[in-house]
C-alpha cells in the first residue's frame, strides 16, 4: 500500500514536470497543464494540485477553484470511461431528456457518480458545439450524435 502510493506520487510529479516542460510556467498555460496532467493522472490529487502550485508558483486554492469549474477536469478520481451529456436546451427539445433518463437507468448512478466496479463516471456538459446532431453524448473522445434510448445498450458495449 505504502509502495503504491510512493508510485503514485511519482506518476503524479512526473505528469506535472512534463505538463510544464511541454507548456511553460506562464499563468495562461494553466488550463492546459491542468487538463493534460489530469488526463495522465486520471484526475488532479491534492499532490498534483501541490506541484502544479509549486511550480508555476499560482495559490492551490486559484488551482482548485479552476479545476472544479472546467467539467473536463475533475479533483476525485473518475471511472475508466467518462460519459458527457450534453444538456443544453438544443439538445433537450430534440429528446435528450429521454436519453438522460435511460443513461442514469442503465448505469444506476446519477450525475457525477462513478459506477462502483469503476468503470464509468457520468457528468453532464453544457453545449457540446455540436447542436445539428442531438441529443449527443461524448465518451472519452468519442461523439455520439442523434443518440436515442434504444442506442445506448450498444453504444456502451463498445467499451471494456
Ligand atoms: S446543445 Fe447539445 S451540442 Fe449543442
């Protein structure tokens, strides 16, 4: 346990030193440090949070307020795959109601909650940009448009 936990402190500076390596230590970086530490990490730590702050020398709280606010980013760990649902009024009126309700349905979480073998974290999104195509869904990277109930099943079984 105690082994595991020095590793993960490792994976965590090294994250943060290549974030910085990559972008640099001006203040308008922080976003993307803080969404690519976060996508190696999984989420932001406290411990990655302390670095970051150390070494771009911005306050942990200014950090923390950034990493609630951007949905993207998360301060406790998330599931294997993270659903986005966009709920947006475009996307709303095309049905996308009915897709939110059959989402919490066969995943039983609500939003924000990870399922417990870990595997997905659901959160909803404001406008996606993608408004021709709703309801839409992102999973990972990958963005479903035009998705119905009856869809999900399928959608879902794409993942491991
Ligand atoms: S409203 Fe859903 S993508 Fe724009």
């Amino acid at each position: 346990m105690a082994e595991d936990h020095k590793k993960n402190g490792k994976v965590i500076v090294q994250a943060v030193h290549e974030a910085v390596k990559r972008y640099g230590t001006s203040k308008d970086e922080l976003i993307p440090i803080l969404n690519e530490v976060n996508r190696k990490v999984g989420y932001l730590p406290g411990e990655a949070l302390e670095e970051i702050s150390r070494q771009m020398k911005v306050p942990k709280s200014q950090l923390f307020s950034v990493a609630t606010f951007y949905h993207m980013l998360s301060t406790k760990p998330r599931g294997r795959h993270v659903i986005q649902f966009c709920e947006s009024a475009p996307c709303h009126v095309a049905g996308g109601r009915e897709v939110w309700n059959a989402l919490r349905e066969e995943l039983n979480i609500q939003n924000g909650e990870t399922t417990p073998d870990g595997k997905w974290t659901l959160i909803t999104t404001s406008c996606l940009g993608v408004c021709g195509v709703g309801p839409v869904i992102v999973i990972d990277n990958d963005v479903f448009g035009n998705v119905t109930p009856d869809q999900l099943r399928e959608i879902l079984a794409r993942y491991k």
